[in-house]
C-alpha cells in the first residue's frame, strides 16, 4: 500500500517538495527561507490560509527551540504537517451491522464512477457483500458506466429509467441489498455542477430515502474530488457538505498532477478527513488514506 502512495505522489514529490527539501537543505534560516517555503506550499496547493497557518506554527518553533540552520525545519514541517492531518474517527463503512448504506457524491468528470468500482473491489476483497444502486438517472450515460464498473468489479447494480425518481433508485437499491443478503449499499448519485439548486434538491431527497429507510443511514456520504482541479474542488465540497452532510473524501487522479497539497486543505479548511486516495487506472489502485505514509510519500 505504501509503494503505491508514495508513487502516486511522484509528481508532488518531485515538482515541490523536492524543491523545499532543496530550500531547507543547507545555510542559515532567513526570511528568504520563509518566503521561499511559502511560495512552495502555495505551488502544492496546500492553499494560502493553510499555508500562512503551517509558516506561523514552524517560526514559533524556531523560537522556542532555537533553531538556525535550514536544514533543522524539515523534521519541523513534517511534524506540522502531520497536526493539520487531524486523526479521523474509524469509518462508519467499516462497522458491523445488517446493512451499510453509503452515498457517492461529486460533480461528473472527478472520477466519481471509477471510483465506486474501486471502492466495491476494495471492499469484496475484505469478504464483503457489495451491491450499487445507480441514482444518477439524469444521465443514460452514468447508468451505464455503473453497470459497466459492477460488471469489472463483479458486483450488481440496481437501476432504473432515465430521468426516473433517483430517490425510488436508492429506495430500490435498499430493499434490493435486504432480500438479497447483500451488506453494503454504495448509490452513485447526479453530478452535474454543484451551483444548481435542482441537483442539491435531488440529493437531499436521497439522503431523506436513505434515512427514513434503515438506521442512521447513510452511514456515510463520501465526496469525490478530483486532485489536478486544486483549490476549485474546494468550492465544491462546501456546496456538497451543506446539502447532504458529507463525513469524508475521496480523492482521485493523485498520480497525475503536482497538487497533492490540497490533502491539508481539505482537512484544514473544510474539516473533512481523505478517507481514499486513487492511485492509478486499475480496479485495484484505491488505497485507504494513511497520513504518516502521505507524509513520508510527500519527502522520500
């Protein structure tokens, strides 16, 4: 799992925290040093509140600990990175129970679909009993593509008509997983841009089905964001969070940009923890997200 972080995190590695293993590698801290690891952590996408934030914790520390030399801050910012990763209480998709109902959220082209096909390898790797319900029915398209994703992940699909009642998709999905035997529920759910008040509506009413129709459902509402769109995704996910309370990330298409920052955005300013990252194009490259290997990933 590890390996497949790390490579993941290649391009971050190499096109920024490269450079600020350079900035601390040698010579005295001057401001100099705190512009430069500055201008940095903003080129990862760490965001500029997060970044100010990190730069304020690591000159205190200077302070206190009497630290001079460049080279002493690298220890420093892995530790005050590794406090902005709050540790996450355990998933609530891992728990014990009958049935464990999940919803995908994210706007289309963020991987949403790969990654519910990822999740549900993942998850029947572990010994569980998958089945999806494809409420995106405003797109014949996203119906599809789930299909498609259970076929390569061997898992059914529940779906309806296009432009059917979403909610009646989830509702169906639910009864569908309690005759059946099966014990997880994952519901792809619409994607189309986050400004549209009808697309909010149609959530809400899932996650309503879903709650009205087995105990403290959903257990989780899982927010897809695609890394290389950076700070944007940030936007997106406040929208998402208001409307349908979502509890963690997904974070897709790591392996493919430099922006692997946003990771301590995410925590930091939205309050949400990474619970997967997608590691690559096949059905197996999803890993559960581990702050101290993200970290290492980040530097070595």
């Amino acid at each position: 799992m590890f390996k497949s972080i790390r490579e993941s995190l290649s391009r971050t590695r190499n096109n920024v925290f490269g450079q600020i293993a350079s900035v601390l590698g040698a010579g005295d801290i001057t401001e100099e040093t705190w512009e430069d690891l500055e201008a940095l952590l903003v080129q990862a996408d760490v965001g500029v509140p997060t970044t100010l934030a990190i730069v304020e914790s690591l000159r205190e520390r200077v302070r206190k600990e009497g630290l001079y030399r460049a080279d002493q801050l690298t220890n420093a910012l892995k530790q005050e990175l590794r406090k902005v990763l709050v540790d996450a209480p355990p998933l609530e998709l891992d728990a014990p129970r009958l049935l464990t109902v999940v919803m995908i959220v994210g706007v289309n082209v963020s991987g949403k679909t790969t990654s519910i096909g990822k999740l549900s390898r993942h998850y029947l790797n572990t010994g569980r009993k998958v089945m999806l319900a494809a409420a995106d029915t405003f797109r014949a398209a996203a119906i599809d593509q789930l299909k498609i994703w259970g076929e390569r992940a061997n898992v059914p699909v529940i779906s309806g008509q296009p432009n059917g009642d979403p909610g009646a998709v989830a509702y169906d999905g639910i009864r569908a997983a309690r005759a059946r035997g099966y014990d997880l529920l994952i519901i792809d759910t619409a994607g189309r841009l986050h400004t549209k008040f009808n697309l909010m509506r149609e959530l809400e009413k899932v996650y309503g089905v879903c709650k009205k129709s087995v105990h403290a459902a959903p257990h989780e509402v899982l927010l897809v964001l695609d890394a290389p769109t950076g700070q944007n995704a940030l936007v997106q996910a406040e929208k998402f969070k208001e409307s349908v309370h979502v509890t963690g990330v997904i974070l897709t298409k790591l392996d493919s940009t430099a922006k692997g920052g946003m990771v301590f955005a995410i925590y930091r300013e939205l309050g949400l923890p990474v619970r997967f990252i997608g590691t690559g194009e096949r059905l197996e490259d999803l890993a559960p997200f581990d702050p101290d290997q993200f970290i290492e990933g980040l530097f070595e």
